[in-house]
C-alpha cells in the first residue's frame, strides 16, 4: 500500500480534468500548431533566395496565359530555372517570361474515369517548352493531347 500511495491522487482524480486536459492538447495541435507551421513557411517562401524575378521596369518581358479546359490544370515550375513570377488577370492565370531563349518547365493534369465512379488523375511529367518571345507580346500555352507536347500560340 505504501508503494500505491503516491499514485493514489492520479486514480482519484475527477474525469473532467482528463477530458479538459485532452480538449486543451488538441486546440493547441489544431489552432497553434498550424500557425506557427504557416509563419515558419511564409519566412521560407520571403526569404531573399526564393523570390521570384520581378518584372522590372526597363527589362523586356512577354507574357504567357496558360490554359486548361475545366477540370484540367497546367503546373508551370520553372521558367530558365527560375521561379516563375504569375500574374491574374481577368479570370486567367499567366507567367513573364524574358526576351530570348526561353525554357519553361510545365506539366498538365487532367482526370481520368477509374474504377467505381472513381476519378483519377493522369500527369503529362515535366516537359520543357523553348520559345522565343516578343517583348510585350502575350502568349497562350496549352497542351495537344494527342500529341502529348505543349503548344505556345
């Protein structure tokens, strides 16, 4: 008995103090948590190595609308190994690109009917698409499905 004695204030213990204990746990796992997890991304995503190049005033820049029918997506990663920096307008997503050689590291997502009125998702992988732009001018990038390429018109 002298050995349970210490213990014996954790078995007498009302429940409610357990169950505000775990109520308390699990705010903190879904309101702090995240947060803290949300700040440390947003210092990642503003540190000075990860910005994208900004369209600067005097540097010649065209730009590129991509389009996907609904339910489909275009994923644009890098634009000459850079991060690409997108613009919104009207509705639609783009990216500038610089005068010159250009590549673009894309891939295209569209869904595909599975199993059991299950829909999965099919991916072109990454493609490069060189292209030479015309400064200000506006470009549209799509994917030719039967040819599996991207298309710049």
């Amino acid at each position: 008995m002298e050995q349970i004695k210490p213990y014996l204030h954790l078995i007498m213990t009302p429940p409610y103090v357990y169950v505000a204990a775990a109520v308390v746990a699990l705010l903190f796992l879904m309101i702090v948590w995240p947060r803290k997890r949300r700040a440390e991304l947003n210092l990642e995503l503003t540190s000075p190595g990860s910005m994208p190049a900004k369209p600067l005033p005097g540097r010649n820049f065209a730009r590129v609308i991509a389009e996907a029918p609904p339910m489909e997506r275009v994923s644009i990663y890098s634009v000459n190994g850079d991060t690409p920096f997108f613009f919104t307008e009207q509705g639609k997503t783009g990216f500038y690109i610089p005068e010159g050689n250009v590549e673009i590291k894309a891939e295209y997502f569209w869904p595909k009917r599975g199993v059991m009125y299950t829909t999965e998702t099919s991916s072109s992988g990454v493609k490069k698409v060189l292209v030479t732009p015309v400064e200000g001018r506006t470009y549209y990038l799509s994917f030719a499905t039967d040819k599996e390429t991207f298309v710049i018109s």
